[in-house]
C-alpha cells in the first residue's frame, strides 16, 4: 500500500484542481483503482479503536487519535471513541494547521513545479522519463501536461483521494464539531514543516519516491488485505507496518514520512502534557505503531498509554 494519507487535505485540493483542469482525468483509473480500493468492502468491527489516552505519571492527560483521512458515507458514525476523545478534550491538534491550509497549498504548488524552460526531462532518468511519457500517453495526458511537475508531485497527484472521500475524513468531522463549539484547533507542523517532507526531497529521491508508486500498483492490484478493517479494529501495528511495507524498496522514505516526524511530534506532545489542557492530538493512523511509532516513543518516556 502506498501512504500518501499525511497529506490528505492537501492532495484533496489537488485531486480536485487536477480534474477540473482535465490534466490528469484519465490517469486515475489504474493507481486511482489501487488507492481507492482500500477503503472497499469494509466490515464493521466491534473493539479497540485507534483513539488511546496518554496520562503522566501526575495525572496529565491527553488523547491521540489514528485518522483515516479520507472515509466514505457508509463509514460512518465514527467509533464512538474519537467522540468521547474530543469531548474530553479543550483543544484539538491536527498534523498541520487547518487555518493555513491554503497558503500552504499553494506553496506546496508553487514548489512541485519547475521554473519556466525547465521539465522533468531535465530530472529523471531517460528511461523513467519514457516510462512516464508511455504512462500519460495511453490515458490521452500530453506532455507538456505531465512535464511540468516534479516527480513528487506528478507521486502526489496520482496518490491523493477523491475529495469527496476527504470530505467525510476523521479530521474534517472533528473540524466542523470545533468550529460549532469554537474548540482551539492548532497543528503539530509548520507548513514549512509539512511540505517540506516532499519539497525537500532531491531529484534522485523524488524520482524513486514516483517509481515506487508504479512499482506498488502493480504489486497490489490482485490486493485484497483491507487497512480500513485494522483502523477500525485498532490495530495500530498493522497499519505501521503495511504503510512501512510500501516503502521496502525506498525505506528513506518511511524514515521520512513517519519516524523523524513522530520524533519531531513527541517534545510538543509533553508540552501538551504539562498545560493543564487537555488536548486530543490526531495524526494520521500509521504514525501510531511500530518501534519508533508515537505510543513506543511515549512508552519509553515513562508515560502510561491505555487504548479506548
């Protein structure tokens, strides 16, 4: 499975801008099928769920929630958890600020492109170049359409759900619940921050990162593992490793999307702790499990994790 969820509400915006433009319409219906797959056929599942409570060793608490950040209308309600989360919270934390949303769109815009006279050809390996052009080609995308963006983003592009999918995500029903009560809302990262896990990125990096898109399609297009039935469940190891699993041919990258962020986030969590506010801090599910996932990392600094 490829994780682009980190990025939803961005590549949302992008998904919509793409097909109004009619520049990537076509070139949806094989990765588009892969992606959107995974949230198909979802049984309901009665147990944990990925919403667990973080107290010190004082009695300082918060929550943290694992999101699926783009869900559909048979989705919900929600496992009453993230209600009971929010309610028990003043204070609502996303991985990035909701408010700055579209500043840093369009940064991440203005960045994904190449200057004028510049194109992908110019980038990539003249073979992965062939590779895309062929790719485009047959689902009727000129050229100069594709050529225009950097791998990362052409990755971004063919990675992002349908919006109408993100619409119904965890952090877009918590939003409208705080907006009604006027709850704080805030994020872990800066824009700068955010984006910069694919703006940062080198030619030689955001080349491989669109290669191991194509390489994943085809490895999963027979994939019947659901992730959607493990968040349901709670199941926060699984998920950690099925999105660190997609990235075993470019392990850079899930070093990058997940664990240096998780170490990023845990310093800002404890100041959370010591406010004397309670603040549910939700992140995308994957960032839950695994060795250097957030409950592990937050284990190990003495603090007591009870999932809900």
């Amino acid at each position: 499975m490829y994780c682009a969820a980190a990025f939803a509400p961005k590549l949302a915006i992008m998904w919509a801008t793409a097909r109004q433009n009619k520049m990537f319409s076509r070139t949806l219906s094989i990765i588009g099928i892969v992606i959107i797959g995974l949230y198909s056929s979802a049984a309901r599942v009665s147990a944990a769920s990925c919403v667990w409570k973080v107290t010190t060793r004082d009695g300082h608490a918060l929550y943290l929630g694992g999101s699926f950040h783009a869900l559909r209308p048979s989705d919900y309600p929600l496992p009453p958890q993230y209600n009971r989360a929010f309610d028990a919270s003043s204070r609502l934390v996303f991985e990035d600020d909701p408010h700055t949303a579209k500043a840093a769109f369009a940064d991440l815009m203005k960045a994904g492109q190449y200057p004028k006279g510049d194109s992908l050809k110019n980038h990539v390996d003249p073979r992965t170049y062939d590779y895309v052009r062929r790719f485009f080609g047959l689902r009727g995308v000129p050229e100069s359409k594709f050529a225009k963006y950097r791998p990362w983003m052409i990755d971004i592009l063919l990675s992002a759900p349908p919006p109408e999918y993100y619409q119904l995500g965890i952090e877009r029903f918590l939003l409208g619940r705080a907006n009604k009560s006027n709850k704080s809302v805030s994020g872990l990262e800066s824009n700068r921050e955010h984006n910069n896990v694919f703006v940062g990125l080198n030619d030689k990096q955001a080349e491989t990162l669109l290669l191991t898109l194509f390489i994943n399609a085809g490895r999963e297009s027979g994939h019947s593992f659901n992730i959607f039935q493990a968040w349901k469940r709670g199941d926060a190891e699984v998920l950690a490793r099925t999105t660190r699993d997609s990235f075993r041919d470019f392990p850079f990258m899930a070093d990058r999307l997940l664990d240096q962020r998780n170490k990023n986030w845990v310093p800002k969590i404890e100041n959370y702790l010591q406010t004397g506010q309670v603040y549910f801090v939700v992140v995308g599910a994957a960032h839950m499990g695994g060795e250097n996932g957030l409950l592990s990392l937050l284990r190990a600094h003495g603090y007591d994790i009870q999932q809900l």
